[in-house]
C-alpha cells in the first residue's frame, strides 16, 4: 500500500514537471503595446495595430520565435499622459511582458520612456526623438521613425539640388518642429543656404493659418525667398498650403516627412501640388531603385496587407512591419535566457536590419535605429507621391 | 509701411472669419429667442454639417448638392432630437441644468463622429472650380465670398420669420413673455422644438459652406462654437443683427490683433474682447432682450 502510495507521488511529481516545462516551452514572449487607439490619432493607431497583428500571426504560422509564440497586449492610452504612464506601469508589473511597444505620439513618450528607465524595461517609441530627450542618454527607450536631425539633412540636400539660396520656415509651436527648423537652419547655413525661422508659429489645433502668413508676406516678397518650409505635422501642412496658395503666393514648398502620410493630400487638394519633402521608403516603395532591399519588403508586405485589409499599405503600417521585424530578430540574437535585460542588449546592437523603411542600425549611443541613407526625396504631383532624383545627392 | 500694405488682407481675412462667428451664432440666437436656452453642441451641428455631407459625397457616391441638401436634413433631425431627448425631458429643470446638458450632448454628438466617421480630418472641394480672386493685390479665395453671402442670406431668412411670420412671432413670445405666450394658445414647447430645427439647419449649413475653406474633424465643433456664442453675446444676446455684427467684430479683431502681437495670442483676443464688451455694456453692443441692464 505505501509503496503504491509512494510511487503515485513520484508519478504525480513527474507529470507536474513535465508539463510545467512544457508550458514554460511553450509560454509566449508577451508585449505590451500602449497605442492612442482613441483620440485624434485613432484611425493611424489601428493601422499600425493592424500590421503588428498581420507580423505577429505571420510568425506564429511559422512556429513563432524559437518555438514559442509572439503574443500583443493592447492598451489603449487616449491620447492621454495619465493613461499612457498608467498602461506603461501595468505592463512593467507583468513579469511576462517582455517589452513595451508605444506611445505613438511625441508628446507622451517623455513619461513612459521615465517608466521605462525606472523599471528596466525596453520600450519603442514610433514618433522620432527630440534634441531634450537624446541628450538624457536613456538606455531603455529607442525610437523607430527618422529623427529631426537627418530629416533636417536631407531637406538641406533637397534644398541644395534645387538651388534654393533664401528659405522661410514656418514652423509649429511643438519641440519636434522648433527643433526641426533649428537643425535645418544650423545645416543649412554650414552649406550657404539662408534660412530664416519665422517668429510667428502654429498651433495644431489652428485651423486657418492666413493671418500668420500675411505677416510673412512682406519678407517673404522684401527677400525674395526661393522657397517655404512648412515645418509641422498632421492638418497644419495641408492647411499652410493652401493658405499660402489664396494669398497668391506662388513660391514652392518643403515639407517634412510627416507630408508622407495619404489623408494629407486628400486634405490639401490642389495646394499640395509641386510639395517636395524627405520621404520615408514606403511612400514611393514603387518607385526605389531595384537593388534597395526596401523595394522587395515593401512588395512583399504591401501583397500580403492588401489581400487582408483590402488598402495599399503606407508609411505607418511599414513602422508596425519594422517593428514586429525588430522584435523577433533580437530575440532570435539572444544567447541564452530571453529576459528584459538580454532583449535590450540584443535589441541595442542591432546592425542593418532590413525593414519596409531601411536598415535599422542600434549603439549605446544612438538609439534612433534610421540614417539619412533611409529617406528619399519626394514630390507630390497628380495628387500622387512621386519620387525624385538629383544626381550627386542620392 | 509694410504695416499698412498688409492692412487690406488682415480685413479680408477678418471678414470672412466675421461671416463664420456670425452664421453660428445665428444658430444660438434662434434658440435663445425661442426658449432662452444655450445650446452648446450648436457647434457639434457645425462640424455634422461639413462631416454628413462628406460621407455621403465619399462613401454614398452622391453629387455634392444633393449631399449638402441631405446632410442638412439629417442635421435638423438629429437637432430635433437633440430636443426630444435632452431637452423635453428636463423641460422643469432650470436654465444652468439645461447648459450642461447640451454641454453633454456636444460630447456625446462629437465622440460618436468619430466613431461614425473616424478621427481624420476631412475636407470637401470648394463650390468653384477657380478659387483664387485678386482684387488690388489683395488675395482672396471665392469660397469666403460664398460663406459671406450664405450669412447675409440665413439673416435675411430669419428676419423674414421673426417679423413676417406667425410662426416666427410665436417663436420669441414662447420666450420673452411664458405666460402670454400660454394664454395665446401657444404650447412653447412646440416652439422650442421647431427652433432646435431652425439652428441645427444653420449650423449644418456654416458647416457646409466653410469645411471648403479649413476641414472638418470630430472635435473641431467645439472652437468653432465658443466663437459663435462670444459673438452672439458680444453683439447683443438675443438679436440676429447683434449675432452677425459681433461675429464680424470678433474675427476683425482677432486678424488684426496678429498684425501686432504674435499668432499664438489669437484665441485669447477673442475672451478679452468678451470681457471688455461685458465691463462696459453688459448687454452687448446692440442691446439684448433678455438682459436686464437693471442689475447693472
């Protein structure tokens, strides 16, 4: 009797452990992502949920990442710091969630990159960084889409192949854009171009931009600028556009990488017409050079999107694509455990990582994953993103 | 110098935003005459105008007057039931109770576009093909031209009503003297419901005739509405003339004021010169109905 007791225990005990390990083989890597999926951002948040969730099942059909699944979490943040900080905390107490995906926004990623230093937890933000927040040095925070600094540089090339000597910037009164027109100034004027930051800004929630530019107007014609850069984001562009264009002012316009967006032209109409700006690769996936390893991902991503969402894919849902891609390949690099720890590592030394927009490279000291190499011009002409060249600067 | 040569264009400028202040605020002095209500989600009805008429040019394929017509229809409905909702039910609430119910509804109108129509901003072509209009280096665009004269237009339709009509004349005895109004046989809130008809029509119809000019998104009602009603106070709370005389000295303002102090001040113009009308003639500039200056 007490050995048949006995051995029943050990059979217990054995079958304990072995399914214990088996779920722990088969446990998926969780992450979080805190998203504006309500709000003025919403319908651009469910894109790139939409392509984080095509990624994600993609890899699963394929066995997931080292036989495990990847698994998304959403929270939905507002638009609001409060909830964000909230649903960044919530995540961070979960010690299965590897890593927190979000904000999208600039304005709430200085709380959760906070959280994230302060709990040791890797967290990608999509909105680029700013000047403030890389001169903190966080280890745990990386951004994916292109910084104000190379965007600044190409604009200067842009500027340069058009032979624009005198600019006018009008920019919004957000960090991103101030510090966007001060680096285009500064790089700018290290090449010969003349750039004057207008004093009078923009709100984003401005709707009429007319009175600001009849201000500018005077300069603009004492000066005879070559050229005006609309340095903002979202409405605004469209809206400087065609502001600009009643007040029969005929000078050609720059705009930023956020031009790259499809509602923007729908938004501005005819104004838009002649725009240029540094794109992001999807934009023109088209349109790239045969041998840029972005065109086939694009392709690729682009088939795969359409038969599931039934919309050409676009410059947000190429983020969600890069960033589930990022994800897998630094678990794949990871020797050992995957923990917190190991992920940021692996996730840091990162080096030309092909995505829909480019090669993603990671140091210690720079964790903003694009380079200048990963934008390219663009025009906007028919209502449609048209790619341009100049030879000797691209 | 330069200061007088951009004068012209900050006028210009002012006018047409005068002309807009002016047609939503035509919106609240309807119901304000008919019930002496304040109904804040007369801006929601704005951007309904502009958002409904989008949908059914994108999404229904039909041609843009027949959308503009329709969106208005489904305007006044949901103004009409905005009152059977909302308002009948709290019909023995005091004045403050009913403010923030259309405080709420607003909300309510503006997060349910979002939902309906999603979050992106959205615009709609001009009526004319060829936009820009230049008189005497002056720009303009022909669309601001429209907004201007469906302003004097909606004016004019109300003075009609107001003066010339039955209905128009039970309207404003519903509100300014209660008590009359029942002895004549008149049920107020028969009257307060066709003027939640007549604003949500003009509000449909500001949103029509200026989401060419800006855009529309769900939350963009809200501004566009404080404008109408500081308007509406500012030019004499209660008086049709007063609503359009204060949109226009409201938007003048707000463009000149950028020729002097920077843009970012230019929301602020707008309360200061609420403030100042309301220490120096309370009752606003052409004198309102419902104000006793007594107090004063």
């Amino acid at each position: 009797m007490r050995k048949s007791a006995l051995s029943f225990i050990f059979l217990f005990i054995f079958i304990l452990s072995f399914s214990l390990s088996y779920s722990a083989e088969k446990s998926p890597y969780k992450v979080g992502v805190n998203f504006e999926l309500t709000g003025p951002w919403a319908e651009i948040t469910k894109t790139l949920r939409n392509a984080m969730v095509l990624e994600v099942e993609r890899i699963n059909q394929r066995g997931g990442i080292n036989g495990k699944p990847l698994e998304l979490i959403f929270e939905d943040n507002g638009f609001e710091a409060g909830r964000a900080a909230a649903n960044m905390t919530k995540f961070t107490k979960d010690p299965e969630v590897l890593l927190v995906v979000g904000p999208f926004e600039d304005t709430l990623q200085a709380t959760t990159r906070a959280i994230a230093e302060r709990e040791k937890i890797t967290n990608i933000i999509v909105c680029p960084s700013n000047r403030v927040l890389r001169e903190m040095k966080q280890r745990w925070a990386f951004n994916i889409a292109h910084n104000d600094i190379i965007v600044s540089e190409k604009l200067v090339d842009l500027s340069l192949a058009r032979k624009y000597k005198k600019i006018l910037v009008f920019h919004a009164a957000h960090p991103l854009a101030q510090t966007l027109a001060e680096y285009y100034k500064r790089f700018g004027e290290e090449k010969g171009l003349k750039v004057f930051i207008s004093p009078e800004t923009h709100k984003h929630t401005d709707i009429d931009m007319t009175p600001q530019l009849i201000k500018m107007k005077p300069l603009i014609e004492k000066e005879k600028m070559d050229a005006f850069y609309a340095c903002t984001s979202g409405p605004p562009g469209p809206i400087v556009c065609k502001n600009l264009r009643a007040l029969g002012m005929k000078l050609p316009i720059l705009g930023t990488h956020a031009f790259g967006f499809g509602f923007i032209i729908a938004l501005g109409g005819e104004a838009m017409e002649g725009v240029e700006f540094p794109g992001a690769k999807p934009v023109v996936f088209d349109q790239l050079d045969e041998n840029d390893p972005a065109k086939s991902i694009n392709i690729e991503f682009d088939k795969r999107w359409r038969e599931r969402y039934g919309t050409p894919s676009d410059q947000i849902a190429g983020y969600g694509h890069d960033i589930i891609g990022l994800i897998e390949n630094s678990i794949k690099r990871v020797k050992g455990k995957v923990t917190r720890e190991t992920f940021r590592d692996a996730l840091e030394n990162t080096k030309g990582f092909k995505g829909t927009h480019g090669l993603y490279s990671f140091r210690p000291a720079e964790h903003d994953g694009l380079s200048k190499k990963d934008l390219v011009f663009v025009r906007i002409e028919g209502g449609k993103f048209k790619r341009i060249r100049f030879p000797g600067f691209e | 110098m330069e200061l007088l040569q951009i004068i012209p264009q900050f006028l210009i400028s002012g006018l047409t935003f005068g002309a807009i202040y002016g047609l939503v605020a035509l919106g609240f002095v309807t119901i304000a005459r008919a019930s002496q209500i304040i109904n804040f989600a007369q801006g929601e009805f704005v951007m309904l105008g502009g958002m409904v008429t989008f949908f059914f040019i994108k999404s229904v394929h039909l041609p843009y007057l027949l959308s503009a017509f329709l969106a208005i229809g489904v305007v006044i409905g949901l103004g009409f039931l905005l009152h059977l909702l909302v308002i009948y039910p709290l019909r023995k609430a005091s004045l403050p109770i009913l403010l923030l119910a259309t405080l709420g509804a607003s909300l309510f109108l503006s997060s349910s576009s979002a939902l309906f129509f999603g979050t992106l901003p959205k615009a709609l072509p001009p009526f004319s093909g060829k936009d820009l209009l230049e008189i005497g280096g002056v720009s303009f665009s022909a669309q601001s031209l429209f907004v201007l004269i469906a302003t004097f237009f909606v004016l004019f339709l109300l003075y009609i009503l107001s003066h010339h009509t039955h209905l128009g004349k039970a309207m404003e005895a519903s509100s300014t003297d209660p008590l009359g109004a029942d002895l004549c046989g008149i049920s107020r809130h028969l009257m307060t419901f066709l003027a939640f008809g007549v604003s949500s029509g003009i509000g449909a119809l500001a949103g029509i005739f200026i989401t060419p000019l800006f855009y529309v998104s769900y939350h963009s009602g809200t501004l566009i509405g404080l404008k109408g009603f500081i308007s509406a106070v500012i030019g004499g709370w209660g008086k049709y003339g007063g609503a359009i005389l204060g949109g226009f000295i409201l938007g003048v303002a707000e463009s000149l004021s950028i020729a002097f102090i920077p843009a970012g001040y230019k929301d602020g113009v707008a309360f200061l010169i609420l403030l100042l009308i309301l220490y120096f003639r309370p009752k606003g500039i052409l004198g309102s109905p419902f104000i006793d200056s007594r107090r004063w």
